[in-house]
C-alpha cells in the first residue's frame, strides 16, 4: 500500500465537510479525495436498500480513484450499508457511528446518552446498537431532527427560527440527565453552539466526525500508513487547498456556496462527476 | 386513444398529492397513476441535465404504464425538464408552470407578481419567462423558500416556527404591492393558510396546482377525452381509492405517512418501483 495514497471520503452532500474538516485538522500531512452524492441528497429519508446501493456505487468510484482508506462520513451510510460497502471494495472502510460510539460512552460513565440524526439513522437503531455493544447498560434514546439540514444548509444555524426547532426537538432530552449527545448526522455541527445552549452547556457533545477523525488517525498510526511529507510542506497546507479532491454528482455551485458557508472557503479542485451506471434507460 | 386510461402524475415525491387532490376534485370520472420519485427526491436543488434525466426516466415509466395524458406535478421538473420529457415520450405532456403563470397573470391585472418555489425553479426563471410572455410589462420577484418543504413534511405547517420562517422570507414581498401570490412548489399548497396570513389577505394566492387542473379539464373536453363513468361509478370516488394507483420509487412507508398528513388518507395501492437502469454498475 502506497502511504502518500490519499484518503477517500464520501457523503450523501455537503455535510461530510465537517468530517474533512476534522480530518484535516488532525492529518494534515494527508491528502483527501472527498465525494458528495449531491445528485441523491438527502440519505436521511431514504431505504436501507436505496442507501446501499448509493453507497456501493460512490465507494467504488472512490475506490477508483486511488485511495488507501475510505471513510463513510455520512451517519445514515454509515447506519445502514457499512458491511454492504466493505464487502464491496478492498481497502478499509471506517465509518462515523461506532467512533461515535465509543466517544459517547466514554464521556458519559454510564449515564442515559441521547443520539439527535436523520430519520433513517434512528429507524436503523444503529446508535444504539453500537453503544449497547460497548455497555449493554447504558441507556439510549433517539430522536430525528429533520429540519436542522435544511437550517444549516441555508445558513441559518444562528437565527430565532434555528432556536425555536432545537428548542422543539430537544424539548425531551432536557429532561433526561443526560451524560452525552451525540451528533449523529455531519450537518449538526454547523449548530453545535445552538444545540449545546438548547441542552445545556453542561451536557458534554459528541461530534461523531471528531471522534472518527481520532480513530483514523490510530489506525493510520498502527498500521504505519500515515503519509510521508516534508516540514515545509505540512507548513502551507490549507483547508480546501489544491492538494485535496473534492468530487460532487451534481450542482457544484451549489455544493461551493454551502462549503464556503460551512467551512469558511470553498474547495480548490471541485469536479462534478457521475458515480452511477446509467447509460441505458431501462426500457418498458 | 382510450378515454378510460388514466392521467400518469409525476412529481420529485409526496408534494405532487397536492396536485394529484386537485385533479381528482375536478375530475372524478378520471383514474390517476401517480409516481414519486422519493429514491431522489428533492429536485429544487438540483442541476438542469440531472433534473431532465429523471424526468424523463418518471415519464418513460408513466407511459409505460398507459396513460392518456401526463402532468408534471413537480414545479422544478416543469420548470427545467419540460422540452425534454416533452421530446421523450409521445403522448402529451402538460406542466405546471404555464397554467400557474396564466392564473396569476389573469388576476394580478397588471400588478406585481410574487413567485415563491424551490432554488432551482427560482434560478431557471422559469414562471417569470411564462408570466412575461403572456404580459410584458408585468413586474415579477421570485424568492426561493427552501424550509417550507422540510417544515410541509415534518407536519409543522401550522406552527410557530413556520410562522417566524414565513415572516422572514416573505418579509421583502409584503412592502411590495403584490397582485398575486404563485405558490411555485407542490409542497406549499400545504402551509397556504399561514402564508396568506403572512403576506396578508388581500394578496390572492395562486396554486399552480389547481390551475394545471382547470386546465387539464380544458384540454380533456376540448379533445374530447374525457373518461367515461356511470353516475354510480363517480358517487363512490373517494381520494387514494384503488382505482387510482401510487408508485414510489422508494420508501413507500415514509410516503404513506406523509401522504396521510396532506390528503388525510393514505393510497389504497401503493407499490415501490425502480424506474432507472442501474443493473450495471459501472466499473473503474
């Protein structure tokens, strides 16, 4: 395995730049090759087998274009096709929920954690499946938040309107004595100020991006796959810089527009691509 | 051609219902094939070739089906796709757009026009290109809205949140002198009380929906096309009964939820259905 291979990450969209932004952070001697599925955005409200499916074809792409891990940042890919997707490709694959996982039961000490996602995510249980596995006594309850996408999307994380639905949604869990939240989907932490407000600064939040960030890291480390690159080099890379990848299905405008909004710059090297095999219309 | 095929509708997903309702009310003597893209759902942040390919992949289906006729219940389909699914399929093809900016025009009187609709639908031009060749000289402002389907679709219509979101967004279009209002989204039909409210009651608000269907009634009698039932027959339609038949092209679950919160009851046949060809995934 080449070590200065990049690493490939995808998303349903737009979301997965936080858990670029984590990766970057933390690996700044590695390149990205990221993927939004903006052609098929959202995942959230979609099936498990029309989630796979997406899934199996961006991972493939990426697969393609030469990487030496994959990390699936969107939490409803992640919930659903990950074995469906590490059956087909051959490089590891990491997704963000069991990372997400372990941070939250670490912080919480067997206090009730509460996971806020898609609607499919929490249909999947899939939170709940992974922290039970590392604490079968943990409590854990889950609620979708619909509306916080399209509120971070439009750039609205800091306004009345974003108050008023975190207040809706969280109404519940403020209640519970919470020892985490976790943020189970890529889009909320464009509201984590808000969120934490709304629940109470004293509840700790799990970004699930950060703690997958962490665990990739590890396992570059252990693995002796950590890119080799010079001082200086280290030195100029930037967020979003040429070094870095960004593919989108559809709409880069768009796609550059929210990047700009979440990340504060937009992507030096953005290319919209097609990950699917579509040339012959199915005929009837 | 079979007066008694049904009419084929197609919309991005649930929002298409609010057309599907006024259709069925004008119509009773018709049978109705409605499909929801819901695999791919939304469009109104999509790109012009990606929102064409699919409509004309729903309308291959739909004619596939027989049909006697087809509306594009989508605004964003209608908007970017209607040449193009116009040029794919050989029966006829009747948008949304034109009827909207027809009734709007008819009662404005030369007065300002208001469009709200999705990104994209705002980005073509599309209802001020129509409302300007049929007058001119009519001013019209277009806004995009994008919260007002997630908050549709969450069942928030009526809430305080969707108040605050209405009052921001409309805020410019109520110092405006407006003679009329298009509703340029299928979802927003549903938060019609609140948005007449906020633009104030004086502003007529146009439903491209209801206007596509006082065409399509036209356009049926001028052809001579209209189905032909016994009184017996029509006394026993209801909406969603099962002489009307409901694909979705995924989750059809989550569809029926939703389809029970807009029209009050849920399709008696409701099927899932792949209408793309992906039985090859590319390779790399």
């Amino acid at each position: 395995m080449n070590l200065n291979l990049p690493i490939g990450i995808f998303d349903s969209g737009v979301g997965g730049l936080t858990v670029y932004r984590a990766l970057h952070e933390r690996l700044p001697a590695e390149r990205f090759v990221y993927l939004g599925d903006t052609a098929r955005v959202p995942y959230g409200t979609k099936s498990l087998s029309t989630v796979e499916r997406y899934g199996i074809e961006n991972a493939k792409f990426l697969e393609a274009q030469g990487i030496k891990l994959l990390v699936v940042a969107c939490n409803t890919a992640s919930a659903l096709a990950l074995p469906a997707i590490g059956n087909a490709v051959d490089i590891q694959v990491v997704g963000v929920i069991e990372p997400g996982a372990r941070a939250a039961v670490e912080i919480a000490r067997g206090k009730t954690i509460a996971v806020i996602a898609t609607e499919a995510t929490v249909q999947s249980g899939a939170y709940a499946k992974a922290i039970n596995q590392i604490d079968p006594h943990t409590k854990v309850i889950e609620r979708a938040c619909p509306l916080f996408v399209p509120l971070a999307e439009e750039g609205w994380a800091n306004s009345a309107v974003a108050r008023s639905v975190a207040e809706q949604y969280l109404q519940n869990l403020r209640e519970a004595d919470l020892g985490a939240l976790v943020l189970g989907c890529t889009h909320y932490p464009i509201l984590r100020d808000l969120i934490g407000e709304v629940i109470g600064t004293d509840v700790p939040l799990i970004d699930s991006g950060e703690a997958t960030a962490e665990e990739v890291r590890s396992l570059l480390e252990s693995k002796q796959l950590r890119a080799s690159q010079t001082t200086r080099e280290l030195e100029e890379r930037r967020l979003c810089d040429d070094l870095d990848h960004f593919y989108v299905t559809d709409a880069a405008e768009r796609f550059a527009k929210v990047a700009e909004r979440f990340l504060g710059t937009a992507p030096s090297v953005l290319e919209a691509v097609e990950v699917w095999g579509h040339d012959e219309l199915r005929t009837y």
